[in-house]
C-alpha cells in the first residue's frame, strides 16, 4: 500500500510539472502583457516624467486628475451609462428570453434576429446610426411628418446620450439573451409541474420558482454587461470623434486624449479607476451571491 501512495504521488507530481510547463507560454505572456505593465501604470500615477526617470510626486498626480472638470464629467458620464443601461439590457433580455424559451411557431427564427447584431461589424453599426439620427437623417424625416421638427443632429446634441445607450442594448441583448436562455435549460422541468399543482400563476411562478433559479445566471450577466459597458467606447468615438458630444464624454474619451497627449500620468490614473470600478462592482456583486447562496 505505501509503495502504491508514493507512486501515485509521484504520478501526480510529474503530472504537475508536465501541466505547468504547456502553461508556462501562457503564464510568461500573461504576466508580460498583463501584470507588470499594470505595476507599471500604478507606479506611474506617483510619478513625473516619463518612464522610469520621473520624480516621485505622491498623491499630486492623482489631485490634479480629480480637479480636472474633464475628469469629472467623463466620470459623471460613465456612472450615469452605468446605471442606466445595465438595469436596461438586464430587464430586456431577460424578458425576451423568458418569451422565447417558449416553444412557439416562429421561435427559432427570432432567436436568430436577436443574435444578427452580434455579427454585425460595428463601423457597419455606426454608420447606419449616423444615417438615421443625422440632422437630415431618417428619424428626423420621419418624425417631421407627424409634425415634430428637429432640425438638429441627435448625435450631436443632448439626445446623444440616449442614442448611445439604444446603441449599446441593440449591439449586446442578443448575447445576454442566449446566457439567459441557457440558464432557463437548467431550471427542473418537476419545480414548474409543482408550482402548476399548488395553484400558481404565471407571475408566482416567475418570482418564486424562476427568478430564484436564475439566480446564476443574473450574476455572470451583470458581469458581462459591465465588461461590454466599457468596450461600447468604440461606438462613441466612432460616432462622436474624440471630442464628442459632453452627454457622452465617458471616462474611455479621457483615457484617449491623455494617449494622443503622451500624459501617462493621468491616463495611468483613469486606467487604474476603470480597474478599480470594475473590481468593486463584480467584488460588491459576488459577495451579495454568495450570501444568497448561502442562505439558500
């Protein structure tokens, strides 16, 4: 028997080693591309200058960003994206896929509908935005018939901020649909045959029986609705340029000014604040699912 343990255990030693050297392409890159120019950055926001012959300044840097009413507005901005459009595209998809889980004539091709703007390139998007919310675009057009004229661009004025957030729940629901309607696949066919015997309508059933079930899911959407949250800066600046519109000057907008600036310094301390956001959001978020779970 002691002969058989230390062989097993040398088994899974060399079985070890063999998986950390595969790995071990992926671990230098990660740290290489990912890990120490992070440092970097972080070290960068204590300092003047460039590279690493700048002067250590302490927390100036950091007062001069947070001062900075272009700082302040991006932040303003990007909280108000936020909160906005993650409730938004939770909800939509969320219903949407409640319906479409439903087995009826047509349902396949809808689904398909809901997942075209995911494959759609995203110049091809903007360009067809431009088009239609243009001064003398189709909105516009359309909207001068039922006798409301506007004569000025949605893109450019204060009505940019909600195209930006149709934007983005047109680009990215088809995605959070098919995570929805995979966790909608695991729910127990027996807990709706039980709910159906106790005497449950459809709205008990839904808050008792799906929505708790769901529970899962909800949390890895929210997660990836955050992370598309901050790659929907394509479809600004694509829009709006560099400067655009002050509804949609995100904290994305400051990162990329700074960049073209060559002013490490605050673009270090803009990417650390977009980390930490999102560090906190999904932190906040896991703890308040796993306290569920656990009362559960």
């Amino acid at each position: 028997m002691k002969f058989r343990n230390i062989i097993t255990q040398k088994k899974i030693k060399g079985e070890t080693t063999a998986g950390l050297f595969m790995l071990s392409p992926y671990i230098a890159g990660f740290l290489a591309l990912y890990i120490v120019p992070f440092f970097i950055s972080v070290a960068y926001t204590f300092t003047s200058g460039v590279a690493f012959r700048g002067n250590f300044v302490g927390l100036a840097n950091y007062i001069s960003v947070f001062k900075s009413a272009a700082f302040q507005l991006a932040v303003k901005n990007t909280f108000r994206f936020l909160l906005v459009s993650i409730p938004a595209i939770i909800l939509l998809s969320f219903l949407i896929a409640n319906a479409l889980f439903k087995t009826f004539k047509g349902s396949k091709f809808f689904r398909s509908v809901f997942l075209f703007p995911l494959v759609v390139p995203v110049g091809a998007v903007v360009m067809f935005m431009s088009v239609f919310f243009e001064s003398n675009g189709v909105l516009n057009t359309l909207l001068s018939f039922i006798g409301l004229e506007i004569s000025e661009s949605w893109i450019f004025s204060s009505r940019a901020f909600p195209v930006l957030v149709f934007m983005y729940i047109w680009k990215n629901c088809g995605y959070n649909i098919v995570l929805f309607l995979a966790g909608f696949n695991y729910i127990p066919k027996e807990m709706y045959e039980y709910a159906a015997v106790s005497g449950a309508n459809k709205r008990q059933t839904l808050r008792y029986v799906t929505i708790p079930m769901m529970r899962s899911s909800f949390f890895f959407v929210f997660i990836i609705s955050i992370v598309n949250i901050f790659k929907s800066f394509r479809e600004a600046y694509l829009i709006g340029g560099s400067i655009p519109h002050e509804s949609i000057y995100m904290i994305q907008h400051f990162m990329s000014n700074n960049f073209s600036n060559l002013n490490y310094q605050r673009l270090s301390i803009a990417s650390f604040l977009v980390f930490f956001i999102i560090f906190l959001l999904v932190s906040l978020l896991y703890r308040s699912w796993k306290k569920q779970e656990i009362s559960l």
